[in-house]
C-alpha cells in the first residue's frame, strides 16, 4: 500500500498527470438557522429472485468519438463514485457467480470493468433502511468482509485502495482499485467510536442521509461533530440523499471538499455554486433515460459547479434502471464519446473521469494529516450535544 506524503501535491505513482490537485479547501464557518429536514436515501429493495439482466441495447455513435473516447480513458480511466456491488453479490451468493471471468447475472464483472476503461469504483456499503442499531451495524460488517473477500479471490483484477495513491498503483499495476464506502449513517448508531473503526477497517465514505442528527435543523451540533471528525480521520463526507438544507450546513462546517455520490434528484444551483468553493465533487449518475440526457445532466453541473466538481458514478448493480446502452460497467466510453461530440476540452474529461475524484481524496487526506497533530478523537455524544 502507497504511503501518503507529507505535502498534498507531492508526485506519486499516478496515471498521467491527473494526481495534481488543486490546494485543500478552508473551512467555512457554520450557519446558526435552523434548517429543514433531509430527504432520505434511495435504497435497493431486497429482490426476490436475481435474474439475468438484459444485454447492453446497441446505440449507434461516430466510430472516431469512440475510439478516441478510449485513448483517452487509456491514461484517464473512470473512478465509479457509486457502485452496488457488494449487496448485489450478497444476493447472488445462492447462485455462484465468478467476478474475476464474467459474471452475466450482474452488471459488474472484471472483463467489463476492463472494456469500460474502468481504474477505481467505490463499492456502497449501503444497508436496507429497515435495519437499524446492532442489526445496521452488523450488516455493513458483513459488506466490508465481503469486499475484502472479493479482492482476495480476484488478485489479477481488483487492489483495495485506501488512499489516492492506492488508486494509482492499483492502476499502474493493471488493477481496479476497490475502495470502501460509502457506509449509511443509520449504521453508526451515532457513535464516533463506530466511526473510527469503521476507517481503521478502510472505509473511506460515509453518506449522512436518513440519521436522527440531520432532521430537524438541517445538520444538528452532533452531525456537525460527525463532520469534523470525519475530516480528521479523512473519510469523504457523501451527501447524497440529504435535503439541500443539511447539504448547506455540512458545506458550512466541512474543512475537506465533499462529493454527493449518486443523489436521486437534481441538485440545487445554489448548492453546486458551494460545492464549487468548497472544491468537492458532485457525481452523475447513468441512469438517466438516455445517453443525451445524461450527458445533458453532466453538461449543467460543469457549466454550474465547474469543470473541478463533476464526475461519474455508474450506479451499476443497484437495481436502477439505465438508459439503452449503458446496460454495465463496458459501457462508460459511450458517455466519453458522447462529451466529446460535444466538444468537451480534453483537460474536463480528464478531471471528470479520474482526476476530480483522486484530487479530493488527496485533500482529505491531507487535511486529516494536519488536524490529526492538533485534535485528539472526539468523545461527543449525541445526548450530550443534542439534548
């Protein structure tokens, strides 16, 4: 595993020259009005049965947008910000299934994360909603040995990556990179201490939708804690999910830039326009009801938040339905091949698939290395903050 330097913008084993992020966000100041309560997050129901997907529908594009779509995917490889694999596995488990050869009953398998130009996937750890307290916890356990298993039996095709530079050797080596996360905020039983082990076990992301401490106020003096010390620990705070009040308070409190991974509706401008300053990363996800639209979805956060904060997340392996030709994981050069139609600058394309997503990994990283020194482990607790 890549040690993590001193300095954020130190050169390490990277693809290209994408690795080089732009300098860690300051902290904003917290808001002191009461704001609304959040909206929860989309869950995968529990299928009944696993059934095979339908294959990819064929959908004509100009044959040299896509060729030079996978040049430059080549160097520049997708980082999938929001993947289900780990529960769909869960659900096959009765059926057998090889990830490392192909695996048809999924939309993920090591051969289509290859002809996707695929280098790094962040794998939820999302647990039904249903499940709350020890039964929360003990399934996202599950999830995060289940991964690792995963990457154990597919030694030629997927690393686990705990860092941006994990991401970068995974891919130098030939290697998906497989990061943790995110893990639901109903599974840490609002505890700090679950948190922390949470990262010692490699979780790298945690979503703060459908918890007791952003209802109400928006993001109550507890979640604004769970922020801080997510920061400290260097762990991405994911707002997808939440109400675009709790996305304005954890904006305020946050020191390290924050991703909204996979979130079901569209996000406000408002909200983009401080994603923007605060140099996170909103992802769009391909499940829009055609390419174009995507692309449209993906032209609006550029144009919005900047070229810096959009990226891309495959919400494979979900049970959301995708658009015609964006059936599975082989399918994100269409995407390329569709930005660059309408001349996309190669420099955005290469922050939207690889480089906006190393880059704040780096600064949380960084921002956790100088809080660290400076702030022990918070022992706050919900009572105590909140009541």
């Amino acid at each position: 595993m890549a040690d993590l330097e001193d300095d954020p913008h130190a050169a390490t084993a990277a693809v290209g020259d994408l690795d080089g992020p732009a300098p860690p966000s300051r902290r904003v100041s917290a808001e002191s009005a009461e704001l609304a309560e959040p909206a929860d997050v989309a869950e995968l129901a529990e299928p009944a049965d696993v059934a095979e997907p339908a294959e990819p529908a064929d959908v004509a594009e100009p044959a040299g947008s896509l060729e030079r779509a996978r040049e430059l995917l080549a160097a520049h490889p997708i980082a999938d910000g929001h993947s289900g694999l780990a529960r769909a596995l869960k659900y096959a488990s009765g059926y057998g299934y090889d990830i490392e050869l192909g695996e048809r009953v999924l939309e993920t398998d090591v051969p289509r994360l290859r002809d996707g130009c695929v280098g790094a996937q962040f794998l939820s750890l999302h647990v039904p909603p249903e499940l709350t307290g020890d039964r929360a916890l003990s399934a996202t356990l599950e999830q995060i040995d289940l991964v690792r298993s995963l990457v154990a039996a597919c030694p030629e095709g997927l690393r686990l990556a705990l860092s941006a530079d994990d991401m970068a050797d995974a891919h130098n080596c030939g290697r998906v990179a497989t990061l943790l996360g995110p893990v639901s905020g109903p599974a840490l039983g609002d505890s700090l201490g679950t948190l922390r082990a949470y990262h010692a076990l490699g979780v790298r992301s945690l979503t703060l939708a459908g918890t007791r401490w952003t209802q109400g106020n928006g993001l109550t003096r507890f979640g604004q804690e769970v922020v801080r010390e997510m920061n400290r620990l260097g762990v991405l705070v994911d707002l997808a999910g939440c109400s675009a009040d709790t996305m304005r308070r954890a904006l305020a409190v946050a020191g390290a830039p924050v991703v909204i991974s996979h979130h079901p509706e569209r996000v406000p401008d408002d909200v983009l326009g401080l994603l923007r300053d605060n140099h996170g990363v909103c992802m769009v996800a391909c499940t829009a009801t055609t390419i174009h639209e995507t692309a449209d979805r993906l032209d609006h956060v550029r144009e919005v938040a900047g070229p810096e904060s959009v990226a891309l997340s495959g919400a494979y392996d979900t049970g959301i339905p995708h658009a015609p030709g964006l059936g599975d994981v082989s399918c994100f050069p269409r995407v390329i091949a569709e930005l660059l139609d309408r001349d996309w600058p190669e420099p955005d394309i290469e922050a939207l698939t690889w480089s906006n997503v190393s880059r704040v990994l780096r600064d949380a990283e960084f921002l956790a290395r100088a809080t660290n020194p400076r702030r022990p482990p918070s022992t706050a607790t919900l009572p105590t903050l909140d009541t």
